[in-house]
C-alpha cells in the first residue's frame, strides 16, 4: 500500500511537471505501474508521455522535470528547500541527470539513483528510499541499505 502511495505521488508529480511545456490535454501516462525485474530490485515504472508545446524546446522541457520530483518529493520547491536544511552534505551528482542532447532536438536522460561514485582509489555508492505519510523509518532505512548493497555485490562480483 506504501509503495502504490509513493507511486502515485510520483506520477503525479511527472505529470505536473512535464505539463508545464505540454501542449494542454496531451499529457497522459502509458504503461502504468509496470513491474521491472533487476537481479536485486524490483521497480514499478509508470510512462508519462505529452506532446512538447511549440513555444518550448529540449532544455525547457528538460529544465520542467530536473530535478526530478521522483527524489525530491512534493511539492518540489519547498522539498528541495528541506532537502537543503536536513542533509548534511550535498547530494553531488546523486539524483541529478545522466544523459545528452543531439542536434535533432531529441534528448534522454535518466536519474543517477543508485550509482557508484569513484575518484581514483577511493569511491562510494548512494542510494535511497521514497518517504511518503505511511512510511516506517526503519524500513525505508532497510530499503535504502538493500539498494546499496546490491551495488557493492556488483563491485565484488566485477573484480573477481
């Protein structure tokens, strides 16, 4: 029930946010809570598609959904602002934007979510949880520590 509530917010959130530079009535969701299987997780991934308004183009539709809601929750701005306070360092590249533009004017992107972070010798992975009204602390903690470590198996199993 907790992660039907996170993803409904998140849907939400998706559309609201690319129908700042839709075309009115051309924002809808496709694929809605479709399960995606990974070797550690399993995730529920909601299309939300719209036709890009005339008067925009690729980076005004990117600067509309970056950062994303999906991590910084809602409403954005206030969210991004608790974020700010309560965090006790910055989130560097983590839940930011991994992607390209091209010259057609296509882009694509995704959110670095459970990423490995390296500089040299040295590296650290970050991941999280989504926290909502019904949320149990200690099992967003488990949630979080599961993700995480799944990189580092990876990690292992990739330097054996």
């Amino acid at each position: 029930e907790k992660e039907l509530a996170e993803h409904t917010m998140l849907v939400d959130l998706g559309r609201n946010d690319i129908g700042k530079v839709c075309n009115y009535g051309t924002v809808h969701v496709n694929k809605l809570m479709e399960v995606k299987k990974f070797s550690h997780v399993q995730h529920m991934v909601t299309h939300v598609i719209g036709k890009l308004n005339k008067n925009y183009n690729m980076y005004d539709a990117f600067k509309a959904v970056f950062p994303a809601g999906t991590v910084s929750g809602a409403p954005k701005v206030r969210a991004m602002e608790i974020i700010d306070e309560l965090e006790p360092e910055s989130r560097g590249p983590y839940a930011g934007a991994v992607g390209y533009f091209s010259f057609n004017g296509c882009c694509d992107f995704a959110i670095a979510i459970r990423s490995i972070f390296a500089d040299g010798k040295d590296g650290f992975v970050q991941a999280g949880a989504g926290i909502v009204s019904d949320s149990i602390p200690n099992n967003e903690l488990k949630e979080t520590e599961h993700k995480a470590n799944a990189m580092l198996t990876a990690l292992r199993e990739a330097s054996k």
